[in-house]
C-alpha cells in the first residue's frame, strides 16, 4: 500500500513539474510538439525595398521556430483563392497600391473561412475601399522617419502581454481607421498637437479569421528592431489560432 502511495505522489510531482516547465520555461514549447503555421510571406510593390524587408522577416520567422514559411516575391497572385489552400496565415508587405477583384476576394475569403492576415506598414495603402473595409484602415499621409515612442495600451493580450513601452525609428502614417471594430494593442504618439496619436499595432476578427495590424516596417533596419520582431511572430501566431508561447533562445556562441 505504501508504495502505491509512493508511485501516485511521484507521478504527481513529475506532473506538476512538467506543467510549472510549460509556463516557465520559454524553451519548453519550442521544442514540444506543437504544429508550425504555414505562412505565406507575401512582399510585393516598387515603393519600398520589399526584397530587403522579405530577407529580414523571413529570417525572423523562421528563426522564430513556430512557422513553416513560404516567401513570394512580386506575384500578388499568390493571394488568388486556389494558391492560398496550403496556408494558416499571410503575412502582407505590399506596396504596389492596388489588387484585382479575384485577389483581393482570395484574401477576404481565406481570412473569412477561419484563417489569418498580419498587414505590415505599408500593406495598408492599398487604394482600395473594399481593401480599407477588410483590414480596418487605410494610411491616408505619412509623416517623415523620426524616433518616436510607442505605448503599449494592451498588456493582457497574447501579443503583447509583457511588453514594455519602447521607442522605435520609424515612418509615422496618419490613418484612417475603424474604431468600433478594432481592438488597439500600442499606440504611436503624435509628434505634436495637431497630430493625434496613431495605432501602432491592433487587431480585429474578420468572419471566422482574425486580422493584426502592425505600423512600423518601412525597411530592413525597422524589421530587425526586437520589439517588431516579437509583435511579428506573436501576431502572426495569434491571427493563425496558435498559442502564442516564446522559443527557446539561442544558445550562446
């Protein structure tokens, strides 16, 4: 009897410690066996240095442990409905302003149907209502690259839960955006009074999927900033349905 008693309070304490080690330890669900998102990272369009940027957050994403990324370059095609079937969520740095019907509504559906969409910076200018309907915003003028700082509004939510505020070096765009649909993680302050405070990253659902706006990103060096990277990878996890739990750091050189 003594040791049946024995082996239960083992086997409980091997329980317990399994489950402090998941909450504890930001290495324990990179190496466990959840499933990897399959992303599309689609960078397109002449404005910005989509090919730099592509380079930056494909790097990030997969160093990041959790995704199975599929880069595309230039072909705004890959957002028609039939290619977009592999897929658990689109990460979007467009800049070529505009979609065709059949793109657009690939995208509208994929996210309808349960999947997800981080539009990053500039994806937001895509001159297009039913574009500016479907993301919640549309960039309407830009202000000049400068340091600024950006506040965490949202400490609760899986995408920023932690974070402190930071300051960044970036583009700020003035946006129009839909308040009563969507929920505001980080905030940018405006650089004067007449400029009012933008949203730095929100999120809102879409039909069954969900949709994460991230702000910042004009180029390779804002790409490769930690508090982007995270907002990335968290955003990206969220809008896809996956828990959103750290990997394992490096180990060190």
């Amino acid at each position: 009897m003594r040791g049946s008693i024995q082996k239960v309070v083992i086997l409980l304490g091997a329980a317990i410690a399994a489950t402090a080690c998941l909450v504890l330890c930001p290495g324990f669900a990179a190496e466990s066996k959840l499933p990897k998102a399959k992303a599309l990272l689609l960078v397109a369009g002449p404005i910005h240095d989509h090919k730099e940027v592509g380079k930056v957050v494909e790097e990030t994403l997969k160093e990041y442990g959790r995704f199975d990324v599929t880069k595309v370059e230039g072909d705004v095609n890959a957002l028609l409905a039939e290619k977009l079937k592999p897929y658990d969520v689109i990460i979007y740095f467009n800049t070529s302003f505009k979609l065709t019907d059949q793109q657009r509504e690939g995208a509208i559906e994929f996210v309808a149907k349960g999947k997800g969409l981080v539009v990053v910076h500039s994806g937001a200018d895509t001159t297009d209502k039913q574009w500016e309907d479907f993301i919640g915003c549309r960039s309407i003028c830009r202000e000049l690259r400068r340091k600024h700082s950006v506040e965490i509004r949202d400490k609760n939510h899986p995408i920023t839960a932690g974070m402190d505020n930071f300051e960044i070096e970036d583009q700020d765009f003035g946006m129009r955006f839909d308040i009563e649909r969507v929920t505001i993680l980080a905030i940018s302050p405006g650089k004067d009074i007449y400029t009012p405070p933008m949203p730095a990253a929100y999120t809102m659902n879409s039909g069954e999927g969900r949709i994460v706006y991230i702000g910042f990103g004009h180029d390779a060096k804002v790409c490769s900033d930690p508090n982007f990277k995270k907002l990335l990878c968290r955003g990206a996890l969220w809008s896809a349905g996956q828990p959103s739990l750290e990997p394992a750091p490096k180990p060190a050189q």
